[in-house]
C-alpha cells in the first residue's frame, strides 16, 4: 500500500504543480481548488464514479468520452476541466484523488495554511470543525485547512493526521490496545 501511494504521489506532484501554477497565473486559485474539491466529493460519495476512475479495465478513449459527459453537466471552472480532459488523455484519472490532495497541499502553503486529514466515525458539524481547526491553530501555531474523511469502522473517537504527526484518539484503537494488553495478562 506504501508503495502504490508512494507512485501516485510520484504521478501527482508534477500535475498538481502544473494546476497551480497556472491556476495562480491567472488568479483562480480558490476558484480551482472548490472545483477540485466538488470533484473529489463526487469521487467519495459515489463508489462508481470512484471505480470509474480506477479502472483499468476502461480504456482512456471511453474514460476521456465519460469524462467530457461529466464535466458538461458539472460546468466546473474552466481551468478545472480543461485540465480533468488532459489527465483523461493522458490516462491519469486513477491519480485524480491524489492530485487534488496535493493540489490543495500546494493551495494551502502558499496561503501560509497548515493541510490536516482528520477521520471521524460519522461526519463533523461545522461547529465540530471550527473547533477542531481553532485548537489545532493554537497547537500548530499556523491556520489549518481541514480535509474530512469518515470511518464507520472507528466507532467514535478521531484521528487527525498533520504533516508526519497522528494522533489517533478513536474508540477502535483504544479497544485494539485494550485486546492486546488483556492478552499480555491473562
């Protein structure tokens, strides 16, 4: 898994870099990045449009017609389509999520923000949220832009992953820990 998140990072950088600078060129970096991030929504919430991009099975002519249908009725901004075009030609869509991560990586420096995954078991109000990023703030010291993820499988709890740091303070760790330490005794 490393190494396969390792070669899309590797795929990512150089397009995302690309996106930006253009995207900042022309002064549509916020622009840009919601259009990423409506994108990558789509990409979350509908397993098939995730398959979709996956598949190695479609070959790029089929994704490249696909991908225009989709961007026709999602009138996204200019910039943002032309660009989900030319990684559809290039046969890159399995590397989109990982694009806009580090689109939104490149987005976040530049406005001096710190980029922080945080994974709760049901979704985060935005009051949930605000507090969130207001302590991770004081803690970090710079502005943090959230990116929120949901696991079922975590039970309650979050995990917050900023830069090389995780603190992991789900219910599913805590009883994994608990399993272990009860095996240790008994």
């Amino acid at each position: 898994m490393a190494a396969q998140d390792s070669v899309l990072s590797h795929i990512a950088r150089p397009y995302a870099q690309a996106l930006f600078d253009l995207a900042e060129a022309d002064g549509s970096v916020v622009a840009v990045e919601q259009g990423l991030v409506n994108l990558l929504a789509l990409a979350e919430q509908s397993p098939d449009f995730a398959r979709f991009l996956r598949s190695p099975v479609i070959n790029t002519e089929e994704k490249e017609v696909a991908i225009h249908a989709i961007l026709s009725r999602a009138n996204p901004h200019t910039t943002v389509g032309n660009f989900v075009k030319v990684i559809a030609r290039n046969g890159r869509l399995f590397a989109l999520p990982a694009i806009i991560k580090a689109f939104r990586g490149l987005a976040a420096e530049a406005r001096g923000e710190v980029s922080a995954d945080v994974t709760s078991a049901t979704p985060l109000s935005s009051s949930q949220l605000t507090s969130l990023a207001s302590t991770l703030k004081a803690k970090i010291g710079k502005s943090v832009t959230l990116n929120q993820h949901v696991d079922p499988s975590l039970i309650g709890g979050l995990v917050v992953k900023v830069g090389s740091q995780m603190i992991d303070s789900s219910l599913k760790t805590k009883l994994t820990a608990m399993k272990i330490a009860m095996k240790e005794v008994g």
